[in-house]
C-alpha cells in the first residue's frame, strides 16, 4: 500500500509566515537579557551566625546589596497587598488592572494609576529609566511575559526586593531595612514591612525624614488592607499603626572594618559569609576599647587583636586596629593584623622547637650568656645583666637574648630562615644574610596573620597527631582563613611534619611559664583559668609589644604600638600586650591541655646541673622524657673528675701527691667566663678549689678566659671630637675569685687587676698582642688589631 505524501507550507507566502513567526518567537525569547541587573554592588560582611558586621558602598555609590534568593514573608505580603494582589495567577499581565487604570485615568484625564504588575514594574527597573508612554509600557508587557517564562514568581519577587529603588541612594531590600531601621529584612516588624513596601512606589516624595505624614498615610491604608485580606489581626494591626516612621538614615554596623577592608578587595561586591564570632567580636572589641583608653595616656594609639580556632584555621575575632577616639588620625585605618612589624623575641619558640627536633639540645640544656660579639653583632639582654649559663627552656621563657642568638648560631641562620618560611612567614623576602643573627631578635618583619598562623599550626599538628593514630597531616600548617566556606580539611596523612609532636609539645610547656624574674620592667603576673603556651616580644626601640599565646584550642595574638612607627617607654609586650591576650582567652571557652605524644619520646638520664644527657661523672641524675632525637646530644661537658688532696681544700695532681692519699670528687666545672656571672646568680656553685702551692697548675684555657674582645680580630677605637682617640673596655675572667692577673700589652706592663677584671685600653692603630698572667704563672695571650674608620666600614 502505498503512504501518501503530506505536503507542508509549500506555498511562498505560507513560508513567509513560518520564517516571519520564527523570527518574532525568536525576538521575544531573546527580548529579555540573560542577566537582568548589572549594577555594581556593596560588599557586605556577615558573622558565621549570619549577623552583619559591616558593608561597603557600591562602586556607583549606592549602597545596593547583592542580589538575594528570598524576601521575607512580612514584606511578601505587604508588597502583594499594595502593588500586585494577582501576582501569582498572572502571567506577568494583568488585564484586569490595565483596563481599571484605563478607565481611571480617562475619567481624571491624566494618569493616576499605570496598572503594573511586578513583573513589569521590575523590567521598567532593569531598562534604567527609559521614557514612559504608551510604546515603553507595550515593550515592558512584551518583557514582562517573557520574565514569566524564564523565572520563577519567587525569583521575580526576590530580583524585586533587590533592585527597587528606596529613595535617595538606597536600592533593594536589605539596604533600605538598615538604612531606615538598622535591623536584618528578616526581623522587621509589620509595620516596617509596610513601610518598606509603599517606598518603591514613590521613594523621592515620600523618602523617611520627609512627607512622614504622607507616608504614615500610605503604610496605614496597606495595614488597613492586610486586615481586610486576613493576613493579620485588628490588634497587630492597631498596635503597628503606633510605630513611628523612621526620621533618619541610620550607619550601618561596623564591627570588623578592617577585615571588611580586606574582603572588599578580595570579593568586591559579594556576600562575605566571614568565620567570626559576633559575641566574642563584639566582646573583643570592647575590651580593645577599655585599653585604648588607658594606652592613649602613654600616646600609644593603634592595638590589634586576632583570635584563631586551632582545628579550622578560622579567624574568630578580627581587630585590625582601634577606633578613632578625636579628630586626630593616627593610622587608625590602617589594618595592623596584615602589617608586617619587627618581631622582637616572638620567633624564639620557633628556634628552640627546631633545635629540639633536630636532637642540638634538651630542653634544660645550659646556654651560655654571657658578654657576646659575633662579627660585630653584640647583642643584650633587656635587663643587661648575664646569667653566665641557662637551661634553654628558661632562657625562653625568660626571652633573654644572648642565649636566642647563640643558640641561632648553632642552628644556622639559613636553617631557620627555611624553617620560618616553611611554618608559613610571607614576610621573609631577603636572603637569610641579609638578616643574620638579628633575626632572632626582631632583625625581620612579620604580620600578625602569619604568626598566630604559624602557632596555630604547631598546636593542629601536635593535636592531630595525638588524636588520629600518630598521624601528621599535609594541611596541619597552613595560613589562616577569615571566610567560612574556605575552611580547610586536614587533608592527606604525612610520614613526618615539619616540627615533630614531641619537640611542640616540649616547647608549649616551656611557655607555660608565666612568671618572669628580675624585675622586667612594667611586668605583672598574670593569672588564667587554663594553661596557655604564650610568648611576648618588645621590638628595638619599644615600637612594637607583642603577645601571642596558644592552646589546643585557641591562638590568641594582640600587637599594640603606633602605626607610624613612635616608640614610647614602657611599651612591652609583658607591659602592654599580655593583659589584654589574657582577657581575651578569659572570653573563651576552656578546654584541656595537649596530650603528651608519649610515641616520640624516650625517657633518657639528664644531669640535673647541666641539662645534658647524663655522663659518667655527673653526680645527680634526673629521668625525663625527652624528643627521640634528644638521644643524638652530647653528654655533659661540665662534670669532670677533679683530684683533692686529704683536707678536700686544694686540687693536687701525682707530681705532688700519693695516688693513695687523693680524694676523687665529682665536679660541675664551667668555663671561666661562664662561671664568672653564673656563680653571682647562683649561691650553691662551687668553684674548683686552687691547686695547692707545691702543684702545678691546669692548661691555661681553663682557668682564664677572655669576655672582650673574643673571637674579634678586628678592633675599632673611634677618635673624639678633640681628636684623641677614645678607650675600649678589655674584660676577662678567671676561675679563681681571689686570683691576680698582670696586664701587658705589646710586652708592656700596664696594669693589675683583682676581682673584676677589667682594663681600660687606648691602642693605637695596628697589630698588638694582649699578655695575661696571673698569680700562680698561668699565661693568655690574644692578638688582635685595630683598625682605622674606613678599615672599619670596609669590614
């Protein structure tokens, strides 16, 4: 059988139709723009809570927030009720309303009322103020139509509630319900919605402040009607008619401005969902507030605070910097969080973990401080005073400097300048040379960012390790997070960390110490509810006071200074950072300390004096746990076996004394340098007993040992203004207090000293050798040259 062909629109003209029709089809789907809207818009900031902190204006200047999925239900209702009743049984006309405002505006003779859907009234938006006559208003239905087509009756109410003007420069929504009632969309009572919806009706005759009368009007008729149409009650309806109508433009929060700032540069325009805490920055900022005021009496200005979450990375409370108190600006604008600022003493817990780790000390292992001059590099102590030898441990805690920088010494300064890089310091951009031994004491410039980053990420990885099978993870150190979509997970396991758990352990407990000795200045004991693992740091010149402290939970970092670099006295981070990193931990909640990672440890025999591993001739021994790579230390240098004669008074030797007759005594012996300044902070150290007469002595090293100029070839002398050249303290020390040393320069008697021995000197330029002998023959000798301004400058 045989299927007969269908014949379609053979003809011309039927073709004609087809391609007219397609074309107009096509004309209207593509009438309407893929995006409505692209108008710049505010950048806003929200707590984690959802809670705003703050915005910026829009690149037009208006302040218009981005766009929202959803309006709240109060306001839905109010704007149906007055603008669109039939807004979800229209497809984007309303012939109904055209022909009653047809009818309306013939019989006043002008117009009165347009007949407008939303839909239309939001295209009449979207195409920015074109004319309105009878032509525009056709093209708007045509748009209208189409905008049914392509969204959703909710998706055109929230492009509404977005973009409506609200009079003057406040478009949508969420702007208009700060601006006029300084409260969310979402929590605006009945007769704000009402408000709100009338605005967009007629915002520059009826914007708040003026026409209040005209718009009470307006809004009560729309309460009116919510009743008639059931939406609320007689009663809510009178009580909402009391409200007043807002009279001026209210601020918008500004609670976190500085990290607003550095949103708005990252994520113009967006909705900035941050990490923070809207209590605990609304606690921290008052409290930053309460010590601005006391600091201004010192003229010290400026003060940020950054507290981390240790498990997430996330920032919690961000204070960039203190508020403007009076019309002076003094850098309040500036976001210290993000500044890089000298470092002062906060690195050494970074060196003193990474000497642990890499098995150079224990954590009681004796650092000398004494008098120091590494290539001209002399550091001091802040109180100026030496303990001849410290534990490590102490010496960090007590952040003494002589011992940081020989210790920096040891380890290499390349070393720890890859070390820092790797914790995570951006701020290192020079070669570890450029820095030297300064480093350690506040030579580079770090961000407070960084460093609370760098703490946070020793206490992840010590935690994870305890918590997840002795596991270290690759995210564990990472930099710090303010949003909280980028939230970090602790990513993929690792066979070791940069720092092992054992030597952060032994380092946070090194920072539990909280009581500093000596008198520093400005000092005060500080007392918490928990252990906290914290360091403080003074930059050179008291510009800087830091104070960051840890635990398994929280970083808590505070900076305190002024912004254009002032120094002032007393600016400490004992004195003036410490207080208020202690409120703030006070504002969160405890927790436990860090589990001890008992599987990187050995328990290993100390000497209790010295701190190194136990040696044979050390008499008291202590067992302590200690980092696996703790097994690699040397054992005690400083315990010897020293020969007495009978009365144990005088040190003898075979030349002088039966074997028979000797007492063999187990001695804790320091170099004499060492022991010059240990034993007057020390009142148990015993000094060897001398030799008795008829014996001789030790190996001169032993017993006399130079403290200026040590390890110095080089020398310079400067020349006054009267141009006599100026003198140089020489200083040496010797293992026998009573002992008397004969100076000779250049084979020339010059001087005898006993007790302190120091020597005032005045060589001319040249070689010269410095002779030293004292009561019992003991010979030092020392070469050095001094060298002329130029030679100096050259070096």
């Amino acid at each position: 059988m045989k299927i007969p062909k269908i014949k379609y629109c053979q003809s011309k003209k039927c073709r004609i139709f087809m391609l007219a029709f397609l074309l107009l089809g096509l004309g209207f789907w593509f009438s309407l723009p893929s995006k409505l809207f692209h108008d710049p818009t505010s950048t806003i900031l929200y707590s984690r809570e959802g809670k705003l902190l703050g915005a910026r204006i829009a690149a037009d200047g208006q302040w218009r927030f981005p766009e929202s999925e959803q309006i709240p239900e109060k306001f839905e209702q109010s704007l149906l009720a007055f603008e669109d009743q039939y807004f979800y049984y229209h497809p984007g006309v309303n012939p109904v309303s055209l022909g009653r405002a047809l009818i309306q505006n013939m019989k006043a003779g002008y117009v009165v009322s347009g007949g407008s859907t939303l839909s239309m009234q939001l295209v009449r938006i979207s195409r920015k103020g074109k004319n309105r006559n009878l032509y525009q208003k056709l093209v708007e239905m045509i748009k209208s139509i189409r905008l049914e087509l392509g969204y959703s009756k909710k998706e055109i109410l929230a492009l509404y509630a977005s973009h409506a003007p609200f009079g003057g420069n406040v478009v949508g929504l969420e702007a208009a319900s700060w601006r006029f009632f300084a409260r969310n969309a979402k929590d605006l009572s009945w007769a704000e919605a009402a408000t709100l919806a009338v605005l967009p009706n007629a915002p520059s005759l009826i914007y708040p402040g003026r026409n209040s009368r005209k718009l009470r009007d307006k809004r009560n008729r729309l309460l009116d009607r919510l009743v008639e149409r059931g939406i609320i009650d007689s009663m809510t309806c009178k009580l909402a008619k009391l409200e007043e109508i807002p009279s001026k433009i209210h601020s918008l929060p500004m609670l976190a401005p500085h990290l607003l700032d550095q949103a708005n540069v990252e994520h113009t325009g967006e909705r900035i969902t941050s990490s923070l805490n809207y209590r605990l920055q609304l606690q921290v900022n008052a409290l930053v507030r309460k010590y601005q005021q006391n600091l201004e009496a010192n003229q010290i200005h400026n003060m940020a605070v950054l507290v981390l979450d240790v498990e997430t990375g996330q920032s919690i409370a961000y204070v960039g910097n203190t508020a403007k108190l009076d019309e002076e600006n003094h850098g309040n604008q500036v976001d210290v969080i993000r500044a890089a600022r000298s470092t002062g003493s906060v690195l050494k817990p970074f060196l003193f973990a990474g000497m642990l780790n890499s098995g150079e000390i224990l954590p009681n292992t004796l650092i000398p401080d004494i008098p120091t001059q590494i290539a001209g590099y002399s550091p001091k102590n802040f109180n100026l005073r030496y303990d001849g030898a410290v534990p490590a441990q102490k010496a960090l805690s007590r952040s003494l400097n002589v011992p940081a920088v020989r210790m920096l010494r040891d380890f290499g300064v390349e070393r720890f300048h890859h070390l820092l890089k790797i914790l995570g310091m951006s701020t290192l951009n020079r070669p570890a040379g450029h820095y030297g031994l300064s480093l350690i004491l506040g030579g580079a410039e770090g961000t407070l960012w960084d460093l609370c980053g760098m703490y946070s990420g020793l206490a992840r990885s010590l935690t994870h390790y305890n918590q997840y099978n002795k596991t270290y993870y690759t995210n564990d150190i990472r930099e710090p997070v303010y949003r909280l979509q980028d939230s970090v997970k602790k990513g993929n396991p690792e066979i070791q960390s940069r720092l092992s758990a054992a030597s952060v352990y032994q380092t946070f407990e090194a920072l539990l110490e909280v009581n500093r000795p000596d008198g520093e200045n400005g000092w005060k004991s500080f007392s918490s509810s928990r252990k906290v693992a914290w360091k403080t740091g003074t930059s050179f010149g008291f510009r800087d006071a830091w104070a960051i402290g840890t635990t398994p939970d929280f970083v808590v970092g505070v900076w305190v200074g002024n912004a254009d670099g002032e120094g002032r006295p007393g600016l400490t981070g004992v004195s003036s950072a410490a207080p208020v990193m202690f409120d703030v931990f006070n504002l969160l909640p405890s927790g436990s300390w860090f589990d001890i990672p008992f599987e990187e440890m050995e328990e290993i025999p100390v000497c209790r004096q010295s701190g190194y591993r136990a040696g044979r001739w050390c008499e008291t021994v202590d067992t302590m746990l200690v980092c696996e790579t703790g097994l690699k230390t040397n054992s005690c240098p400083y315990h010897r076996l020293v020969h007495l004669d009978a009365s144990k008074r005088y040190q003898v030797n075979s030349e002088c004394e039966k074997v028979t007759n000797m007492q063999h005594v187990n001695w804790f012996v320091l170099p004499p340098a060492m022991e010059w300044y240990y034993k007057k902070r020390n009142a148990l150290y015993r000094p060897l007993p001398p030799f008795r007469d008829d014996c001789s002595g030790t190996q001169n090293h032993e017993v006399m040992e130079l403290i200026y100029p040590k390890g110095n070839d080089q020398i310079f002398v400067p020349i006054g203004l009267d141009g006599i050249r100026g003198k140089v303290v020489f200083e040496m020390a010797h293992h026998d207090p009573e002992a008397e040393v004969f100076w000779h320069l250049d084979g020339e008697f010059i001087g005898t000293t006993v007790h302190l021995h120091q020597m005032e000197l005045s060589p001319d330029e040249g070689e010269h050798l410095l002779s030293l002998v004292d009561n019992h023959g003991n010979t030092l000798y020392k070469k050095f040259t001094v060298v002329g301004k130029n030679d100096n400058e050259m070096n």
